[in-house]
C-alpha cells in the first residue's frame, strides 16, 4: 500500500471557473501542504500533475475530469483518461464507480474489466456515494474505496459522511477488507482525526485547505449572522 495510513492527503484541485484555477499555483499549493505535513495529494488533469510531481515529492492521487455528453461520470471516466494518468506515473487512479451513466453506457464492470487488463499493476481507488458501490468496487478489484461522492449523486443528495458521527464511514469500514479513505465535507482537524479514529486508512481534505474563497465565505457567513 502507498505510505499515507493514518494521515492526510490534501486535494489541490481548482476548476477552471475558480479563481485559483492555474497549475502553477496548484504546484504551490502541494508545496504549501507538504510544508503542512501532507503524506499525499489528489489532484485533477495532467498539467497540475505534472507541475505538483515537479514541485513535491508526495504520492500523488491522479484523476481527470473531463465532461462527455451522454454520460453522468466526469470523474476518469473512459479508458482514454486512464492512458493518460498511467503515462503521468501517479501512484493511484481515481475514478468515479457509483451508478451513474457512463460514456456510451458502458457499464463499470466492463470497463474496469479492460481497464485492468491492460494496467494490472497500476492502483485504482474507486470514488463511491454508496455502500453497495463500495461493495462493487471491492469485488471488481479496486485496491482502495474513497467517500468522495457522497452526496453528489442524483440518489444520494444532501447526504454527508459525518452524519450521525461518520455512520457512512462506519458502515464501510466494517464491511471492507480494502482500505477506505474519508473524503467529502471534511472541514476540520476534529472531523479528520474522528475518520480515522473509525478506522480509515486515511482522510482527503480539500476546500477547507485549497479554496480560499469558500473558505472566505464560511467566515463571512458567520459574521452575518444575526
């Protein structure tokens, strides 16, 4: 297994409507997170890989987003993004596995099937929103199981893995043997540790570190309050 049990990956991702959207500033924002002590980062299409894998030297969590228009999945969603993560050389592969529509409905079996095939020794971590996905995924061979997508499915909207005190996190620690990592709503130190203290491999972080602007937003939002 990659050597970040028990501690935190930091996701350094900005879209392109954001206003840190640049893979320069994402290679300076790795670099911030490993001065912070992370063990890891996630990070999104080929141009940040690169520019982190050039400014740190973490393992890196790699996927690409990339929108087609006959499919729900934007997360790694064909074969064409897994050629392109393998020759970028990260540790793992993200790669959405819920139950959404996938380009030229092609189902996660299969394409896992071939994905495999032709990559057997690469990682692949599977971004699920449930527990039957979870449960999927570990039988189809993913070698890690993320939260990452709770509550971003049609079917599991408003849903947050720290409710009822990480319930969600419980459940699939409990029935996994592959290792699960906490992703999604994690905002703080205190909710971090509590994911790991149920038993995660380890705990992505992401906009409570990398997007200011939500970050600005919380604070202002409580500031207003009356």
């Amino acid at each position: 297994m990659i050597a970040f049990k028990g501690k935190l990956i930091v996701s350094c991702q900005a879209l392109p409507d954001e206003p840190l959207h640049s893979s320069f500033i994402m290679g300076r924002m790795a670099l911030a997170a490993f001065q912070g002590g992370a063990a890891g980062i996630r990070a999104n299409s080929i141009e940040d890989i690169n520019a982190i894998k050039g400014t740190v030297n973490l393992p890196i969590i790699g996927l690409i987003k990339r929108d087609y228009p006959d499919a729900q999945v934007y997360i790694t969603p064909t074969i064409r993004e897994i050629d392109e993560l393998v020759a970028a050389s990260v540790a793992i592969i993200a790669t959405d596995a819920t139950r959404s529509t996938r380009p030229e409905q092609q189902l996660l079996k299969d394409f896992f099937n071939e994905v495999k095939i032709k990559y057997p020794d690469q990682k692949f971590m599977a971004d699920c929103s449930t527990i039957e996905e979870a449960l999927e995924a570990e039988l189809l061979g993913f070698d890690y199981v993320s939260t990452t997508l709770l509550g971003y499915t049609p079917y599991t909207q408003g849903k947050r893995i720290e409710d009822n005190d990480f319930e969600f996190v419980k459940r699939l620690v409990a029935q996994l043997k592959i290792p699960v990592i906490a992703e999604g709503n994690i905002d703080t130190p205190e909710k971090a540790r509590r994911a790991l203290e149920l038993g995660c491999y380890s705990v992505v972080v992401g906009a409570a570190i990398t997007r200011p602007q939500l970050i600005t937003q919380r604070f202002v939002s409580e500031i207003m309050k009356k």
